[in-house]
C-alpha cells in the first residue's frame, strides 16, 4: 500500500531501525516498535525537523521531543495510541524545533523542558521568524530546566540528559540506554555535525561536545538526529569527516 507523505503508517513491528531505507524515505514520518516503547519519529514544518513521541504501553505516558510544527498531527498519533503527554522535551530554542510547542501545551498541559543556557534564543523568536521568513509563533513558558546528568523516566525507561553545547548554548541530546538510541537534536547529523554560524553558535564547542560526550557512547547506539536520516555512533566514528581517523 502506498504512503502518502505524513501519514501515520501503523505499527511496523520490525523491532529495528528503519529510517532512511528506501521505502520509509518517502514517507514524513518513520515508527520504530521496541519492547513496549513505542517511538514515532515525524517530519514537521518547513524544515522538517524530526519530532519523535515516545509512548510507554504499559503505563500511557508519553514524552514528545522538539514538537517543531504540526501540533495537530502530533496530537492525532498521542490519541491512536492512546497516550498522555508527561514531558514537552527541547534539544534547543531554534524556532523550527518549537514551533508547535504553545499548542500542543495548550491541548496537553504538559510541562516543557529546556536547557536554560538556551533561553537568551528562546526570548529572539521574532527574529529567528524574521530570518526565516515566517510569522512567529506563539509563545509558551519554560517550566523546567533540562541539565548534564539529569535522568527522568517514562515506566521503567531512562532518558539521560547530556549538555551538549555549541550549535546553541543550551543544546542537548538525550540518551536512552536501554533502547540504545541517542536523540541528537542539531548537534550530530548523519556525516555531519550541526551550523556553528547561527547566535550563540560555536565551532570548537560542537566538536568537543560530540567528542566528549556523544562519540563516547555505545557503538551500536541508534542516533536520530534534529533533521534527515538516523544514524549510529558506530558509523559516525568511522565515516563522519568532522571526526573520522585519517
Ligand atoms: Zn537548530
């Protein structure tokens, strides 16, 4: 059956990563299935920033990563799982990754995380609007700060926060050892790393930060990053030119 761009494809139940193969390609948005965790990974906005909803079945709650744009569509895969939102997770305060942020808060009543180093990028939203030429979107409070070491949990599943500064000050990724995923935001892509050129951006930063804290994780740790393809550690240490041993 054909998929039409952005359409929830169901659960795939392959138990692996599926992403950038040919097929899922074509498709806005990617469902990996793994032990009882449920992750989708959308596509939204205009610069199709990855979106992932992770939903544990066993107890309902949910976590949504960098709800971009497209509130609505994030909405309709929390209610055909059934799903209650406990966290509004961002890897930073680029506008294409919060966009659908004040929406989805006012559906949900969830509390929104960020790394408060982020929050001088987060007051700039008109201007970031302004640079890419959209209107801005609504506005929304920060409820918690997100910082190295912090743990929180969905059922019995870790999500580790790991500070990961230079694409922006407050750039983090989040780690989840137990389904071995990395959740990269802009900081690591697949054979690149993320612009350093944007305020607060910084080049040397990035390239510590991934060093430090990303490439020092499992080899066989799925990575999804902010935008485009998933990736892993394995490869990005082997093939990523910021980083690959000549
Ligand atoms: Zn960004």
């Amino acid at each position: 059956m054909p998929v039409r761009t952005g359409e929830f494809t169901g659960h795939c139940k392959c138990n692996q990563l599926c992403l950038g193969s040919s097929s899922n390609r074509r498709s806005a948005h990617h469902h990996i299935y793994n032990r009882g965790m449920m992750h989708e990974i959308l596509a939204v906005g205009m610069l199709a920033c990855n979106c992932s909803i992770f939903g544990d079945e066993s107890n309902g709650e949910a976590i949504v990563v960098d709800p971009g744009d497209d509130a609505g569509k994030i909405q309709e895969i929390l209610q055909k799982h059934n799903l209650t939102v406990k966290r509004i997770v961002l890897t930073h305060a680029h506008i294409d990754h919060i966009g659908g942020v004040a929406e989805l808060v006012s559906k949900t009543g969830a509390p929104v995380y960020l790394n408060f180093d982020d929050l001088p990028i987060l007051d700039q939203l008109d201007w970031q609007a302004g640079w890419l030429g959209v209107p801005a979107p609504k506005r929304f409070k920060i409820d918690a700060p997100l910082r190295e070491g912090d743990i929180f949990r969905l059922g019995v599943t870790q999500f580790h926060v790991l500070h990961t500064p230079g694409h922006t000050p407050g750039s983090v990724s989040l780690w989840i050892p137990q389904e071995k995923k990395l959740i990269s935001g802009d900081t690591l892509f697949r054979d690149s790393i993320g612009r350093t050129d944007l305020p607060g951006g910084d080049a040397q930063k990035i390239l510590q930060s991934i060093r430090q804290k990303l490439l020092t994780l499992p080899a066989d740790t799925i990575v999804m990053p902010g935008h485009g393809p998933g990736t892993t550690i394995g490869w990005e240490k082997q093939y990523n030119p910021f980083f690959r041993e000549r």
